[in-house]
C-alpha cells in the first residue's frame, strides 16, 4: 500500500518501482538510525549507572567490637550486596579518623565525611533538643525510648536537616552503668570521684550528685583508670563488656537513667549526588535494619550485663536515699530543659500522656530500672 501510495505521488519519476522503493530504503535507514541512538543513549544511561562507584567514609567512636560497630557493618554489608557493589562503606572504628564524639554533627554538617555514627545526646552542643531523650529516667528502658521518639524524631529530623544531613537509622543504646572500684550506696559515696561521662548531660547528673565529671573519648578510658586521672566511668553495659571493665573496676552500679541512642547521618550534598536507584535501595535497607538493630541492643544488653557477673564484677541496684536524690536531681533536669526549649516541654507532655506512670500530686516520678 505504501509503495502504491508512493508510485502516485510521484508521477514526476513515472511510477518507477526501484525510484520508490529507494526513497523508502532511505527513510526507512533514517529512522533506524534515530532509533539506534535513542536506545545506545538509553543503554550508555543504564551502563553508567551500574558502573557507578560510591565509597563513602563512616566514623564511629565505638571500638570494632562494640554491637553498635556490628550494627553499622551489617548496614553496610547490606547496602554493598543489594547495590551489587557499587557503594561502598568504609567504617573506622574507635575514632581513628581524629573526630571527636561530640563534633559529628558538624563533620558530617561541613562534608568532611559523607555520614558518621554519632551518639546523639552527645551532640547537645550543636543541637541541645538532641539531648533531651537521654534526660534521667524520662525513658530508661527500650520500649519506653520508642514512644519517645514517637514525639522526639519529628523534630530531630527538622533540626539535623537544618544542619545538612539527613537521618539513616537509629540505634538505641543498653542500659547505663556507674563503673566503680567500690560500690556507691549512698550520695557521699559520690562526692569529688571523677567520673567520665559522655555528654553534657551526664556531667550535669553527676555534678548535681556531688562527682566530678570529666568527658573523654572511650579510647582513653582504660588508660585513665589504670592511672588513676579518673575513679569511674559512665557507661553501657555492652561497652562495659567489650572494654573488660571488670580488669579494672570491681562494681556496676545499674542505674539505667536513660537508653536513648546512636543515630547516622548523611550530608545532604553526598546524598543528592547518589543516583535515585541508589538512594531508594539505601532508604530501604535502613528502613529495614532499624528493626533488628532494637533487637539487637536488647539481646547484647543482657548478655552484656551477665557477662560482667561471669568475670566477678558485683552488678548491683541504688537503693533508699540514694534513689531519691538520683530521681531529685533527674527532676530538676526536666524542668530546666523545659524552661529552655518550648519543644523539649511538648515532647514531654505528649510523651508522659500515653506512658503509664505513677503521680504523685503533679509531680511525675519517674520509672526506675526499666531495662532489668
């Protein structure tokens, strides 16, 4: 039909088969062509993004046994074998790239990594509002640290995007312990023992208790209690055990007075720069991961905790007085942040309407031992 069509249309070259049927080779061959370089463009498009090659430097604080270092090496396995290798996470453990725990949100912030591991209520000092889930006893168990964050993470996610980054995961972190060469039972057991902490809110706790605090890396703590710059350390139970604290303290003192808990972040420039393929398979591993670091930190948590018994450290609870004035001064924790931040009085106020706790007029008092 179409060369019948062609052979009246062209009276001019009398009908001739061959003349047709050689116009239309050529549009035909014209046509090929285009669509040739359509699908080689198309191809060439595919072709860069499977041979994209993404390696992405993470640093952590957490020494390479911690299970929080576990956690950040499943996420990163998962995201290399579900990219069939094209990102690639080299984690460094134990602070080996020279930042400190609590100037993560700017290394990160600045584009010095492209995502770290940070222990948020450590980063206080950028952001207070990220040190508000580790306030004493607001949750000091795990499923508590849940609803709270229910009501927390909306605004952590506002605040951290303000600062270049977008938020991974979470993890959250076992109970904490008071790591002692002898037990503290009572307020003047604490007063003047130096204690590492980890945050700006641990060494307000501890100075309202009458200790000294004193902040450092984890990588230091050993050597200081060996030598005698600190009397205690301020940490969880996991960490207590990948540290073999039991060689250079004797007691464990389970005061649980928050979980609260790691998060990773990603600059925001290095994540507009991934392909969209790449982001979506990211997202989703996180997405997915979340759950299973949780269970996770419950299991490591007790298993953490008898591993200490097992090598002779004497686990125990504060009792009487001394409980009092712990909670006392968590309270008097709660009501600063909330005079401070307008946020941290709302999450709180949500928080507490759906957690059972007991009143006692309109004071709250808080849950104790939550993680036993």
């Amino acid at each position: 039909m179409l060369l019948e069509q062609c052979m009246r249309e062209m009276p001019f070259m009398k009908r001739s088969h061959k003349t047709c049927a050689y116009v239309l080779l050529v549009i035909i061959a014209g046509l090929l062509v285009v669509l040739l370089d359509i699908t080689a463009d198309d191809e060439a498009l595919k072709e860069r993004n499977r041979n994209v090659l993404i390696e992405w430097d993470l640093p952590t604080t957490s020494s390479s046994a911690n299970y929080y270092s576990e956690c950040l090496r499943l996420f990163a396995d998962t995201v290399y074998d579900r990219t069939d290798g094209q990102v690639i996470i080299h984690i460094h453990y134990g602070g080996a790239l020279g930042y400190a725990g609590t100037e993560m949100i700017s290394v990160v912030r600045d584009g010095l990594v492209p995502l770290a591991d940070m222990v948020k209520h450590a980063q206080s000092g950028e952001e207070s509002f990220l040190s508000m889930t580790a306030l004493p006893f607001l949750a000091s168990d795990f499923i508590q640290l849940r609803m709270l964050q229910l009501f927390a993470q909306p605004v952590e996610n506002q605040l951290l995007e303000a600062q270049n980054q977008n938020v991974l995961f979470q993890v959250p972190r076992p109970g904490q312990i008071v790591y002692t060469q002898e037990p503290v039972q009572s307020i003047k057991d604490l007063k003047g023992l130096r204690m590492r902490v980890v945050s700006r809110g641990d060494s307000q706790l501890f100075s309202l208790l009458g200790a000294t605090p004193v902040q450092m890396q984890e990588g230091e703590v050993i050597t200081s209690l060996a030598t005698g710059l600190i009397d205690g350390v301020v940490a969880s139970s996991s960490v207590g055990a990948d540290g073999k604290y039991w060689e250079i303290t004797r007691y464990a003192g389970r005061w649980n007075w928050h979980s609260s808990g790691n998060v990773v972040t990603v600059n925001k420039d290095a994540w507009d720069a991934l392909p969209d393929n790449l982001k979506q398979v990211i997202e989703k591993t996180a997405r997915e991961l979340e759950p299973v670091f949780t269970r996770r930190a419950i299991q490591v948590n007790r298993e953490a905790e008898e591993l200490l018994r097992l090598n002779g450290m004497t686990v125990y609870d504060p009792e009487g007085e001394l409980m009092d004035e712990i909670l006392n001064a968590s309270l008097t924790m709660w009501e600063e942040a909330k005079q401070k931040d307008p946020r941290v009085r709302k999450v709180i106020a949500d928080y507490l309407s759906v957690i059972d706790r007991s009143h006692a007029g309109n004071t709250v008092v808080p849950a104790v031992h939550g993680n036993h």
